[in-house]
C-alpha cells in the first residue's frame, strides 16, 4: 500500500477522474475528457443517450478497464485497489443471483469469498435483510421472489460488504413502475440509514434521476462528455410528495433540457 492509500481521510474527493478519455481497442471513442469530483455521502445519477459511455464511466472506476488518457483515484486509491479493498460493491440491472442458493446464502457469498467466519457472515445477511425488508425470506430460493425481492436481495448482497461506493448500473429499469417508485423510495432510505455511502447511478428516467439525486450528470452522445452536472439541492428525506412539489419539476425540466443539447 502507498503512502497515499493510507491518506484516504484527507482526501477531499471519493471519486476522482481528471481529464478521462476512453477509446476501445476498435477505435472507438467512448469517452472525451471526462472530469468528476465526488465527495463522501453523495448521489450521483448518470443519464444520457444510449451509447454515451455511461457504463464505461462505471467499469473505469471499477478498474476493469483502463483509461486511455488521463487519471481516476478512488478514495485516493488506483480503481484496482480499491476494488480488492471492498471499498466499492455493483448493482446491476439483471439481478445475477445463483438460482440453487437461498436468499441468505445469496448474499453470504461475497463475505465467504472474503473468508469471513460463519457466525459473523450471519450477522451480516440478518442485518442487510432486515434492511431490504426480507428477513423472512432468508430461505427462500430467488424463483420463489417477484423481480422486485430479488433486487432487494442484489442490493442487499451489495450492502453487505458495507462499501463506501456503490455502483449501480439501471438497477431498476426492467421493473415495473410501481415496484420501482418503492424501490427508489427504499434506496434512499437504505442510503440515509448506510451514513457516508456514495451512490453512483446510471438511469435513463430523468424523473428516477431528480427523484434520488444530489446531483445529476448529464451526458452527451458518444465520444460521451459531461455535458452539464446539475445539482438537486431539495432536502432529504425525500417521499412521494417530493414529485408533486413545482422543484421537482422544475428539475426535470433543467435535465431534460441539458439532455437535448
Ligand atoms: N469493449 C468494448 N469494445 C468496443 N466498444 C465498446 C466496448 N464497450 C463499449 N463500447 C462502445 O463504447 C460506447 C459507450 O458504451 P457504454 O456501454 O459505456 O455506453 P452506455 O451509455 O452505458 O450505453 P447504454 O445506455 O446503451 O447502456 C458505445 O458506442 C459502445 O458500443
């Protein structure tokens, strides 16, 4: 470990990419300097046109692919290491469960990996359970659960490593909009109750965006840039009658109107 991993509590900023490009090894242009400053505690959605780089942003700071140009520290760490730190845990769309593992095994497996002792790893999915409002379902094999529990579980099996940084790419895209406006309303009452987590988010609903946000980065179309970073200052705690208020409007229409540009 360097020197400046030790230095993590005087860094100002968690995620930090300094003038990021990005071009695949086809020639493509994914990313064109792209600068992000994003401190402790904060929720930050990504929108924009499909193709813009989005997902490229996240496997960046994930370190499971390089910039081309450029710099990216995570918590003053390369991406590589704060991943094998656990400082970061995914959420994706497609909830990648095992399908012959309960739901509490589920989301033992990553803290096995980690070679946490039984007892503690049990600890560990009775508190993230109860988090997500599954206690009760601790046995239950994933075919049992609607697409709503199981992402409960995801984001439960993400928690449980207690990361610093959670990443989550349309986690709730292929849910239906009732099952995700409860979802949304829980994640922010997860990210209230997880002090000091920072949640990267990748969205293509502008209202999903406004709703959850601290601030909001708009994209544009490939070689993906940061068009515009919007900042959501309504106060937390958020509930639905947040939609209703002439801001959040107001919001939505700022987004929409960056993402036209
Ligand atoms: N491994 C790769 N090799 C070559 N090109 C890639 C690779 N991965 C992504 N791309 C291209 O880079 C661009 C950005 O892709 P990326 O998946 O980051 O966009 P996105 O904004 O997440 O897209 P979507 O909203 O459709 O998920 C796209 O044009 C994509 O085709």
């Amino acid at each position: 470990m360097s020197e400046s991993d030790n230095n993590i509590s005087i860094m100002a900023d968690w995620v930090q990419l300094n003038h990021v490009n990005k071009v695949y090894s086809n020639g493509t242009v994914a990313l064109q300097d792209v600068s992000l400053h994003i401190k402790e505690n904060e929720f930050i959605s990504f929108v924009g046109p499909s193709g813009c780089g989005k997902s490229t942003v996240f496997k960046l700071i994930a370190g499971l692919t390089e910039a081309t140009d450029g710099d990216i520290r995570i918590m003053g760490m390369s991406p590589a290491h704060a991943r094998k730190q656990s400082e970061m845990a995914f959420v994706f769309q497609d909830h990648t469960l095992l399908p012959w593992c309960s739901v509490e095994d589920n989301v033992m497996l990553p803290l096995s990996l980690r070679g946490m002792p039984k007892k503690q790893r049990l600890e560990e999915a009775a508190r993230v359970l109860e988090l997500v409002g599954l206690k009760d379902y601790k046995k239950a094999l994933p075919r049992m659960l609607s697409g709503g529990m199981k992402m409960r579980v995801s984001i439960a099996r993400a928690l449980a490593s207690r990361p610093k940084l959670l990443l989550m790419d349309e986690p709730f895209g292929a849910l239906d909009e009732i099952t995700r406006q409860t979802l949304q309303q829980e994640l922010l009452d997860i990210w209230q109750r997880e002090k000091g987590m920072t949640v990267l988010f990748v969205t293509h609903n502008v209202f999903e965006a406004v709703f959850l946000s601290t601030r909001v980065m708009v994209m544009t179309p490939r070689p993906g840039k940061i068009a515009e970073e919007i900042s959501i200052p309504f106060a937390f705690p958020r509930d639905d009658s947040y939609h209703a208020t002439p801001e959040f409007s107001e919001y939505v229409r700022e987004v929409s109107a960056a993402l036209k540009h």
